[in-house]
C-alpha cells in the first residue's frame, strides 16, 4: 500500500515538473501573473458545426477544436471559461461588445478583422455547392447567378459571398442543417458551406436526395480569435499556438476526419492492389499480343501455304480440262465415226461386228471418263457417304478377278489372285461398293502400265487390318513424282496420261474412298522395274453370319420361264433397247409391260398382279422413279424392283435403295450385268 501510495506522489510530482516546465518555456513571468489574476477568460463555443464542434450523443461538446483548446490549456496550465452559444449572430454581437474574450472556431473576414485578431489556423476546407440531385446546373459559380443560394446568416461564407459575388441572389437561414434541408425540399437551388460539414450532415442526417457537385474557388479556414484590444491575452494565444507542431495538429485532425473520410483511393493498400492488378493485366495483355501475333504469322503463312497451292491446283485443272477435252474427244469419234460406218450398204458381217465393238468399247471408256469426273468431284466437297454392311471379300475378289482377266490375257499379262482368307474370315463390316471401287482402280492400273510380266492380287488379315495388294512388273515410278501420284491433278499423272489412256483420277479417287472406311493406300515402287499398292483397311469381321438368303449364279436351266417384266421406262429408245436385251435371252419367255411414267406403273401394279419385276427408270415425268417404288412397295412389298438409270453415283444408288429398289443398274445397261441380275431375282421367285 505504501508502495503504491508512493508510486502516485511521484507520478504526480512528474506532472506538475512537466507542466511547470512546459509553462516556463513558453509564458513570461509576467503572462503567467497575468493569468492567474485573471480566472474567468471566456471562450466562445457554437456547437453546431460538425465535425468541428458540436454535442455529442453523451450531451457534452465535442469536435477538432475542443480537442485543440483542449491542447491550448495543457500548453497554459489555464482552464478557460467555456460559454455556450446556440445563436451564432449573438456570439458575434458579444464578440463586438467586449463581452467575450476569445471565439474558439470563426471565419476571417474584413469585417471581424476591425474587432478580432486571427490566430492558429487549423485547417482548410473547401466551400463547395450542393444541389438536390434532380437538378444539373453547372459546376461553375457563374452558372447560380440566376438561382437563389442559400446560406447561414452571419456566417463566413455569408460575408464573402456578399463581397466576392454580389451578382448572386443569397437566401439566408439560421445554421447549415437548415439551409440543407431547404435544398433538399428544392425551396432554393443551391447551398454553399463547407466540403466537411456538408459531408457530415448530409451523412448524419440522411439527405440521400441531395449532391456535391464541384468546390468554389473559396475555402473554409477556422481559426481561433481573440479580442483586439486585450494586449496581453493576444500576446499568450500568439505565443501558445505557435507553439503547436504540426505534427500535434496532424493527430488531432486525424482522430476526427482521417479514418473517417479518407477516400479509398487514398489509401495505400489501394495503390497496391491496383498496381498488382494493373501489372498482371499488363502482363496478360503482353502474353496475349505475342500469340496473337504468333496466330497472325501463322494464319499468313497458312494463307500463303493455301494461295501457293490454289494457284497450282489451278494451272494444273487448266491443264486437266484440256485433257478431258482430249479424253472425251477420243471416244466420241470412235462412237461417231463408226455408227457412221455401219450405215454403209456395202459393210460385211465381220467389218460390222469389228465396229459395233469399238462402239462399245468407246461408250464404255466415256462412261467411265464421266464417272471419275463426277465421283472426284464429290469426293473432294465431301458430298459422298460411307454405308457399311455384311460384305464377302472373297467374292468380291472373285468377281473382279474375272472381270480383269480376260483384259490382261488380251495383253498376254498373266493375272494370279493369292487370297489367304478363308469363307468365314472374309465375311467382314465395310462399304462394299468403296472397297470394290478401290480395288478396280488399282488392279485397272496395274494392266494399264505393265506391258509384260505378271499381276500378282494378294489378300491377308491380321488382328486388326485387312491388307489386300496389288502387283505389278510394269512402268515404275519415278522417286521425284511418288508425293505427287494421289493427288487429284498432278503433274505426274498428266505426263503419264499423254502415253496412256485416262484422266489420271484413278489413285486419287481410290485413296479419297480408302480414307472414307478408315483405311489408307501405301505403295512402294522402282522404276522400270513395278509397282505395289496396297489397301489397308479395319478388319470387322461378322462370326457366324446369316445365310445369304438370295440364290446368286443360277444356272440359266433352273430359270422359270414366262415371266412378267414391267419396263417402267419414258424414253422409246431406252425402252425399245431394254425390252430387246430381255427378248434376245436365251432360256426365258417374257411377257413385257410398258409404263411411261411412275404414276403409270402404280396404276399397274395395282391392277395386274401377274408382274414378276419391275426395271424402274428414275427420272421420269408426272412421278419420279424414287416415288413409284415407295407406292409399289406398299402394294406389293415382296415384287422385286431393279432401279436403272444414268445417275451412277453411290449417293445415287443409295438412295434407290432406300427408296425400296432391290438391286441397281445404270445406263447404258450392259447385258452382262443385267442378266445376273435377272437370273438371281428369278430364281429367288422360284423358291418363294
């Protein structure tokens, strides 16, 4: 207890020699005396000025500048007479009458200067407008000289308004808070005071209706006063309020305004986080400009790549179209000149066999010449369809076997097929027309540019690949001209064609088809020595597959004869042509019907059920071949229907199909195709 009690005496000591200390270093002896002859100095308070004085929720005055007085009597040892005024024209009045030693917060003005001397200016604040947010007159002063202002009357601003601007029209009210509230009611335009004060009220008393819109080129600067005539006392406040450091005045005004109203964007952690953010976005932006411009040199080089290759392609199909011109030119005149021919009276029998075949043989080669054009051209605007079902390779290795051998033997080539697979192996999961296109085209080549030697067809699987080659001891290729011989019009295949017949589409089509089912076209070849090509292909093979319920290669014997054959057929010569192909087969009786449009033959079919097949043209007036058989199909869906027509594309045929034909020919019907055709629907008829 003692200790304690000891421990207070000596901290009070402390003070006293602090304030002692402090006193002496700045009054006189004869301030001092003065001031303890003199206990009742008033200060002048007008506590409705926020922040810088006002009455708390506590009832007791508060602000800036009760804190600064506050530091004024720490500084004098002196405890001035605090005197409450809540009329700011009596403050001033008693100010002007002797009747009140000091005005704590009041505006300089010309006119106080004569009663009042200024000292301690605190701080600034801007006088700024304020409006009710509806209204948008201006930022200027100028623009309010036709509105009505108001401001408190007496008040600092009040003055120097009335000196500085007299063409302003000035409405007067008693304190801010009520001119405020009279803007906010729009009874004036304006109110000018303060930057701080509106802030605060506005604030405090929820005038959400009402904006700062710009500073004046006025301020307000609070300073503390004291009356003239009082030397001494002026000599004391002169003194003690130099005697404030800035950095006290700093503390005081941030305890009220700076953590208060100190605008984000003031802030440090502000400057940070924006310049990390401004930083990454520069980075991003920088990152982002290098790959568009890594993008811009590589679509240009792309563009230039493609342009490069445009101008090629396009000298080369100028050079292609003047080889068709050539190539269709070249059996024209076979067809022309030799139908010509058969008109002369005094033509033998043999001379007119020899032509009929070169006829042929030249409508054939145009056939194919306008197959390729067309097939080519889908294939490269992708307007050609993959249709995958149950396919047996073996036949179909068969069939092409025995379609190209009697060519090779005409030029004393031998021709030898090596297939390794067996019955239930070759059933696989593919586009059969594709395969066999590809396969034509390959093994058509092989005879095409082999003078002598053999052709060798070879056919394995493995795993997961079918690999069927194609052999040959023919031309070669030479090694500069191997990048360019699938393309749709290289030069390469130009200059072949100029010593061999064709366009030259053929390796192109072939691997465009190759790549539709999966698969890819390899080669390897040696000049003057052969080529090899070989299709790899998915290997899907189908286990166990269903029987083919269709009866194929009948022989002509087991054929029923007196059928009935419905040519649904609109031109006279295609008819006439037809009807004699199906007259002049041996082993059948038929009885022929004619229809010349599809509307025709569904009225016929309706009528007559004694038609055994239908040879349906697609093209037709009235109804189109694709309509007919969807009607007939209806009636009669087990009556079989082969389309014939010059339309030959895949597309084509898979869409008679779909239509409900059962089988496909086009024109210039080939009497070695259609009566396979015939034996295989008849003899399914036999057993049904």
């Amino acid at each position: 207890m003692l200790k304690k009690l000891l421990h207070t005496i000596l901290l009070f000591i402390f003070i006293m020699i602090f304030f002692s200390c402090s006193k002496s270093s700045i009054l006189n002896q004869e301030e001092r005396e003065w001031l303890q002859n003199h206990d009742s100095i008033s200060v002048g308070l007008f506590p409705y000025y926020a922040p810088y004085q006002f009455i708390n929720d506590n009832d007791k005055i508060d602000g800036i500048l009760l804190d600064y007085l506050s530091l004024l009597e720490a500084k004098t040892g002196y405890h001035f007479k605090k005197k409450l005024y809540t009329n700011w024209n009596q403050l001033l009045e008693d100010s002007r009458q002797d009747k009140l030693d000091i005005v704590l917060e009041i505006q300089q003005t010309s006119n106080r200067t004569t009663y009042l001397n200024f000292y301690s200016q605190l701080f600034e604040s801007n006088y700024v407008i304020v409006t009710h947010k509806d209204n948008d007159y201006g930022k200027k002063l100028k623009r309010y000289y036709d509105k009505i202002v108001t401001v408190p009357l007496n008040y600092g601003v009040h003055e120097i308004l009335k000196e500085k601007e007299p063409r302003l029209t000035i409405a007067t009210e008693i304190d801010d808070i009520t001119c405020l509230k009279q803007v906010n009611k729009k009874v004036y335009d304006a109110y000018i005071g303060p930057k701080a004060v509106a802030n605060y009220l506005i604030k405090t008393e929820n005038l959400t209706d009402l904006k700062i819109i710009s500073p004046t080129q006025y301020s307000y600067t609070p300073s503390l006063a004291v009356q003239k005539d009082n030397i001494i006392l002026n000599q004391i406040i002169q003194k003690v309020s130099n005697h404030v450091s800035d950095n006290e005045k700093k503390t005081i005004f941030d305890n009220w305004l700076y953590h208060a109203i100190v605008p984000f964007y003031k802030k440090a952690s502000f400057w940070i986080a924006l310049s990390s953010i401004i930083l990454l976005l520069f980075i991003i932006i920088l990152l982002l400009n290098r790959y568009l411009k890594y993008l811009i040199r590589k679509k240009t080089n792309e563009l230039h790549i493609a342009k490069k290759r445009a101008e090629e392609s396009n000298k080369l199909k100028t050079a292609f179209i003047h080889n068709i011109s050539h190539e269709i030119r070249t059996p024209m005149n076979g067809i022309i000149g030799f139908s010509e021919l058969l008109n002369d009276p005094q033509i033998t029998p043999d001379s007119q066999k020899e032509y009929s075949k070169i006829i042929i043989d030249s409508s054939n080669q145009l056939i194919s010449i306008i197959d390729d054009i067309i097939e080519i051209s889908k294939l490269e605007t992708k307007q050609i369809k993959v249709h995958f079902e149950e396919t047996d390779i073996n036949k179909l290795l068969e069939r092409l076997f025995s379609n190209f051998q009697s060519k090779a033997i005409s030029k004393n080539i031998a021709i030898k097929l090596d297939n390794k697979l067996t019955n239930e192996e070759s059933i696989i999961l593919t586009d059969p027309l594709k395969v066999n296109k590809i396969l034509h085209n390959l093994i058509d080549n092989a005879i095409k540019f082999t003078s002598k030697g053999i052709i060798e067809i070879t056919c394995k699987t493995d795993i997961k690949y079918l690999r069927i080659s194609v052999k040959d001891t023919g031309i070669g290729i030479k090694s500069s001209d191997q990048e360019l011989i699938f393309n749709s019009f290289s030069q390469s295949e130009k200059e072949v064609t100029k010593s061999y017949d064709g366009l030259g589409l053929g390796l192109s089509i072939a691997t465009h088809n190759a790549q539709l089912i999966g698969g890819s076209i390899s080669f390897t070849s040696m000049i003057n020595k052969g080529s090899e090509f070989t299709l790899t292909m998915p290997y899907n093979p189908i286990l166990n597959p269903e029987k083919n319920k269709t009866l194929v290669d009948q022989k002509e014997a087991d054929v029923p004869i007196k059928q009935v054959i419905l040519i649904v057929e609109d031109g006279d010569v295609n008819f006439l042509f037809l009807k004699t192909l199906l007259l002049k087969m041996s082993g059948y009786k038929f009885a022929i019907h004619r229809a010349e449009n599809g509307k025709e033959a569904v009225d016929i079919c309706e009528q007559n059920e004694s038609i055994d097949l239908i040879l349906m043209d697609i093209r037709m007036p009235i109804m189109d071949g694709y309509t007919a058989t969807k009607k007939i199909k209806k009636i009669r869906p087990k009556l079989p229907i082969i389309a014939q027509t010059a339309y030959s594309t895949e597309e084509d045929i898979q869409k008679a199909l779909d239509a409900g034909c059962d089988d496909f020919v086009s024109k210039p019907v080939d009497r070695n195709i259609l009566k396979p055709l015939i034996n295989k629907y008849f003899s399914v008829l036999s057993k049904i």
